[in-house]
C-alpha cells in the first residue's frame, strides 16, 4: 500500500468509527430547525467531496466545478 493509500484508509477507518460513535447517540435527540440546516449543510458537503472524489476515480476528473468549489470552501456562516 502506497503512502496516500494509507492516509486515505487510516482517514476512512477514523471517519467510519466517528460515526459509529455519534450516531448512536443521536436517538431521541430533537433539533430545532436551524440546527437541522447546519447539519444538512454539512451533510451536503460530505456528499459533494465523496462524489468528487469518486469521479476522480472512476472517470480521472479532478477539477472542481464552480458550485462544488463555493459548496465545499465557502466560510461558515456565509451564504452560497
């Protein structure tokens, strides 16, 4: 395994086991709707990197697209 190969599994492995221990948690929790909007956000822009890094993969893109660039770099608190 090449050195990024194994960045990229050590960084997999802590993201699942993350997860594995925050979700749990997350049963029977209530967020008010501002809450729910920060975490779709930061859903979004989970799902935006994965898919990125999947097209660069599977097809060789490797350049970001305006919307996904301003989706996954925009400052906290600043609308798109």
């Amino acid at each position: 395994m090449s050195p990024d190969q194994d960045g990229e599994a050590t960084l997999r492995t802590k993201f699942v086991a993350t997860a594995g221990r925050i979700v749990p948690n997350l049963r029977g929790e209530h967020y008010d709707v501002a809450e729910s909007d920060t975490i779709g956000r930061g859903l979004a822009r989970v799902r935006a990197a994965a898919d990125w890094i999947e097209n660069a993969v599977t097809r060789g893109e490797v350049d970001l697209d305006e919307q996904l660039q301003k989706l996954l770099y925009r400052t906290p608190g600043r609308s798109v």
